[in-house]
C-alpha cells in the first residue's frame, strides 16, 4: 500500500543477513571494538588527513534529534595551535590535579587510571579533534534554530567518530578538560557552540602502556 508523504521520502532496504552470518558478524565487531582502549602516550608519526575526514564522514551518519545533526568537528594540525591548547589544557588540569578542584572522591576514582596534569600528548599527535556541540542553529537573518536532544546526538556522534578511528588502525582519548571555554577561543567559534570533547589522534607509541582494566560483563550490562 503506498503511503503519502508531504516531505520527501526515499525506500530502504537495509541488507539482511542469514542468522548465522548476522552472529558471526556482530562476534566480529564486538571483538574488533573490545581491542579499542584509550590512550595517552602516542607516536609523533604522521596520518593522512582523509583518515580523519573518514571518521567525521562516519559520524555525521549518526541519528540525532530532528536530523539537526548539532556538532561541528574543529581539525587542528599545526604546532602552534596545538601548543596553545595544550598549555591552556594543562593550566586547567593543574587546578584539578595540584589545586585542589578535584573533590577526594574524584581523585579516588581516577587513581587506577594514573592520570595528571601533564597533557603532552596533545602536542605530540598529529592531530587535535575538537567536537564543538551547537546548543542552538543560527539561520542567515541571525535568528535562532532550538535544537533538540543535542547532548544526545553529540554523544552517538562522537561514539561513531572513536569506533571509525579505531576500525583505521588509530588511537584517541576522550579528553574532557574542566572547564573548557578556552577551547572556544583558541579554534574561533561562535557563541552557539560549546566544546564537547577533545581528541587527540594518531597511533599509540611503540612502547604505550594502557591501565589493566576488565570490562563489565554481559550479566552486569544488560537485565
């Protein structure tokens, strides 16, 4: 039965799989992805641009709320610019980590991971992603656009975004320096959007150590 629209509308037709290949396939990615860890101690070798426009490709086929598609990914690849960020990053963390910002609970909690306020990685990849979050659109006439569920959308977005980098052979962090204003700053954007998360990219150095964490189980993660 045909169905009236009064927007565009195209078919899908998704592939499907036989049982069996749906498994093994979904076994597949599971481990692929189980192998992704974050790190912090990368080689300075340098990656081809298109890799990371391959991973912003990726996620913008993320859904989000009204397919507003609310992010904008910042590409820095120049020292400067990433010096400046790095030092303004690491002003930052060292009032987390020597200043006292972080509360006792906090710091118990990231102690097995053995961070601090040295952010050297930043400058050490060839190259810094910022995920911006647009908090609203802004049409032509300068008049505003509400967005919708951004927190939301952002987020599945930067999921697709770490597993497309992982899939290339690359490694990132999810670096969330507290607070983040100064990236706003430093890479030029409007008031409209707000720094969401910093990822450093590039390969893990030959001798990177990551901490030995177990992952929750099957019977813990789902009910």
């Amino acid at each position: 039965m045909a169905r009236e629209h009064s927007h565009p509308f195209i078919p899908y037709r998704p592939v499907r799989y036989p049982e069996g290949e749906m498994v093994t396939r979904g076994r597949e990615f599971y481990e692929h992805m189980d192998l992704r860890r974050s790190v912090r101690f990368f080689s300075d070798e340098p990656v081809p641009r298109e890799c990371v426009e391959l991973a912003v490709r990726t996620a913008n086929t993320a859904p989000s709320g009204a397919h507003q598609q609310p992010w904008k990914f910042v590409v820095i690849g120049d020292p400067e610019t990433k010096k400046r960020i790095r030092e303004a990053a690491e002003v930052e963390e060292r009032q987390n980590y020597e200043g006292g910002r972080l509360t006792p609970e906090w710091r118990a909690a990231l102690a097995h991971l053995e961070t601090g306020s040295d952010k050297g990685y930043l400058e050490t990849v060839p190259w810094l992603v910022v995920c911006f979050a647009e908090k609203y659109g802004v049409r032509p006439d300068g008049a505003r656009v509400k967005h919708y569920y951004v927190n939301e959308s952002v987020g599945i977005a930067c999921g697709f975004f770490i597993a497309a980098l992982h899939a290339m052979g690359l490694s990132t962090l999810t670096h969330t320096p507290n607070p983040m204003a100064f990236l706003t700053d430093i890479c030029g954007r409007p008031g409209n959007e707000r720094p969401y998360i910093l990822f450093p990219i590039g390969y893990a150095a030959d001798d990177a150590e990551v901490p030995d964490l177990v992952r929750k189980p099957l019977s813990e993660a789902m009910v």
